[in-house]
C-alpha cells in the first residue's frame, strides 16, 4: 500500500542510519520499526496489580500538635526568626 508519512526529524534520521547500517531500503527499515514496535506492544506483560494493606495503629502518641501545620514547624525547628 502506498501512502504519505510525515516523520519527526529525529525519527527520520533514526531510520535513514539503521538503513545505511543494515544496506536495507529505507522502505524496508521503516515497515521492520513500524512491525517490531506493533508486536512489542501486543505482547507487553500486564502490569502486576498492587495493593496497600492499611493497619490501624490505634491512637496518635506524640507531644506535638499534628492539627497546625504553623503550630508543627514551630514546635520541630523552633519559633520563627522575625
């Protein structure tokens, strides 16, 4: 089938070196690109699921006050410098 591309520059260039390097036809190195990629993709692995497993660890015992984030700073580094 014959049709129009238009290729990134980069992507241009990627393909005219491979086809020097292989002495294929540009044609040839850009149907092999275009057929390695289509088959990579459809034999990906899929991705494993992950799942967070969220345990209650009861109440909060800490001499700070974590309801203010000004109150958290000032009683971690100290009071504000004016």
């Amino acid at each position: 089938m014959r049709t129009t591309l238009t290729l990134d520059d980069d992507i241009a260039a990627r393909l005219a070196a491979e086809a020097r390097r292989t002495g294929r036809s540009f044609k040839e190195t850009v149907n092999e690109a275009i057929r390695g990629g289509l088959d990579a993709a459809r034999h990906r692995p899929q991705a494993q699921r992950f799942e967070i497993r969220a345990k209650d660890l009861g109440p909060v015992r800490s001499p700070l006050q974590l309801d203010s984030v000004a109150r958290l700073l000032e009683d971690v580094d100290g009071p504000a410098s004016p």
